[in-house]
C-alpha cells in the first residue's frame, strides 16, 4: 500500500458515487463497502452495484466470510475488478459475528491465516486484512503475527475490540506497538475526524496510512491536505451534488434519496437548523424534497 490516506470501507456508505467523490476531494484510494463472499457465489443482483466500476483505480474490495474455499472463489470472480483484495476480520455486526466473519475472526486466527494464506496461492492481487484489537479480550500481536506469517501484503487496525464497538476512544498505542514488531505495512482506523487525527496516526504512531471512515460521511474536505473549513454554500452544493450522483448511479430517484437521509445530516451537522432536517428527513422521496428543505432551513 504505496498510498497514504484513503476511504475506509463502510457498510451502506461507501458506494460508488461516495468514492468518487471522496476522491474528488483528494482520497489516494478506497475500498468498496464489505461484500459477501456468498453473495457473490449467488451472483446477488445487488452485488453488481457494491462492486467497483470500470473507471475505479486504486481500490480494495473488502470480502467477508469463514469459508476458505468460498473466499478464493469469490476473489476469483472478481479480481478483475480490483486493485487488492481486503478481508474483513473487524465487523461487529452481529449479524455478520454470528456467522463466524468479521470480528469473530479475531477468535479463530488460524483460520484467518488459512483464509490468507489460500487466497495469496490463488489469485494474482495483494491481499490484506482490516481487523480490531481483539474479541473480546486484545490478541492484536498474536493474531498480526499469524496474518504477516501467511504472506498478507498490510494490515489495518482499529483501534478498540468488538465488545467495544465504538465505544470510548480507539486506542492509537497498539500502532506504534505493532510498527516495531511487523514487517508488512500498516495501516490505521478509528477516531479519524479531521487532518490532526491522520497526521497523529503517521507522525506520532508511525503508520504508513490512515483509512477515514465515519469522519468522511458529509465531510469529504477531510481528505484535502489542510484544514479547509467550506462554507454553508459549498456545503450545500456537495451535498445534492453527492446525491445527485447517486441518483445517476442507482437509476432511481426514491431509491438515492431514501438512501441519502442518513447522509444527509451529516453534512450540516452542528449547524442552525439540522434538527430541522433530521426532523423531516424522512419525509424526502425526491432531489427537489430535499433542495427545497435544506433551502428553506438553511437560509
């Protein structure tokens, strides 16, 4: 991973017009929203869109599962499409840890390293693993070591456990702690809110790249190389900017903007009138419902 800040993958977020513009605004490189590997065995119709486009360079596609079998399979079918492949062992999705992928991983490692190690004898990409610090309990040095043992190409660390979730502050130490103890890579999640927190993460820990997840949802300035403050104009042009590329993308206006809503509050987060729009967002079916609110509440 030559690059140093990017777009983490997050589930129902980093979609297609997402990324691009995320990328607009000075993302080196991105990761598709974690895919999974039986939807795409199925051949789910909806995988197509969570899949990168053919103009997408520099980009990951998050995989998750248990199954090393079903992993190469599923990288197969689509490492056409991608830069590396990235493995999920950090999800605290129940849903997801009930089937024994994401974080529940971080509790059988060696089956991580089975994944890994397959995956690296089959396809013709780098792959990697984004993980937490642990389950329940912290093992990040133990399960690193399996991981960097089977050939993983990076890793990726959040800073807090499962049980966790994203409770009280990623702890930031175990980067430098593991920077002195592995040889691939590293690469840091968690608390990444403004260009501080990125420049913390590779001057102070030593990372060698930062992914920002939720604090690139309705701030994609993050990634611009100062502390750029946009206006409420610019901000509100972003914004049905970003959701009008997603009503290109998806081909159905109700479909993006219902999808939006959760989006679009982050845009205007703290300023006067967001409850307004948190208020009535859920009214919004139409490009013109949402212009017209963000209009009429942020004058």
């Amino acid at each position: 991973m030559k690059y140093k800040i990017g777009l983490a993958p997050m589930a129902d977020y980093t979609d297609y017009p997402f990324r691009n513009l995320a990328r607009e605004f000075g993302a080196q490189f991105t990761f598709t929203e974690m895919i999974s590997v039986d939807s795409i065995l199925r051949e789910n119709e909806k995988v197509e869109k969570m899949l990168p486009q053919k103009n997408e360079r520099n980009i990951g596609i998050q995989l998750f599962g248990n199954e090393p079998k079903k992993f190469v399979e599923a990288a197969k079918r689509v490492e056409h499409l991608a830069s590396w492949i990235d493995i999920n062992a950090a999800c605290p999705a129940n849903k997801v840890i009930k089937k024994g992928s994401g974080a529940a991983l971080l509790k059988t490692p060696e089956l991580l390293g089975k994944i890994i190690r397959n995956l690296k004898a089959n396809i013709n990409l780098p792959v990697g693993v984004k993980v937490r610090i642990g389950f329940d309990i912290i093992n990040i040095e133990e399960v690193s070591k399996i991981i960097e043992e089977n050939g993983a190409d990076y890793i990726i660390v959040h800073g807090r456990t499962k049980t966790q979730l994203y409770s009280g502050k990623a702890d930031r130490s175990f980067i430098k702690k593991l920077k002195e103890n592995i040889n691939v890579p590293l690469g840091a999640s968690g608390d990444v809110f403004c260009r501080e927190d990125i420049e913390d993460y590779i001057n102070n820990y030593g990372a060698d790249f930062v992914l920002v997840a939720r604090g690139a949802i309705g701030n994609p300035w993050i990634f611009m190389n100062n502390n750029y403050i946009p206006s409420k104009k610019e901000r509100i042009e972003v914004c049905l900017k970003h959701l009008a590329l997603m009503i290109d993308f998806y081909k159905s206006e109700n479909f993006a903007v219902k999808k939006f809503r959760k989006v679009l509050i982050k845009y205007f987060s703290g300023f006067e009138g967001a409850k307004e729009i948190r208020k009535r967002m859920h009214t919004l079916n139409t490009f013109k419902d949402v212009s017209n609110l963000i209009e009429n509440v942020l004058k």
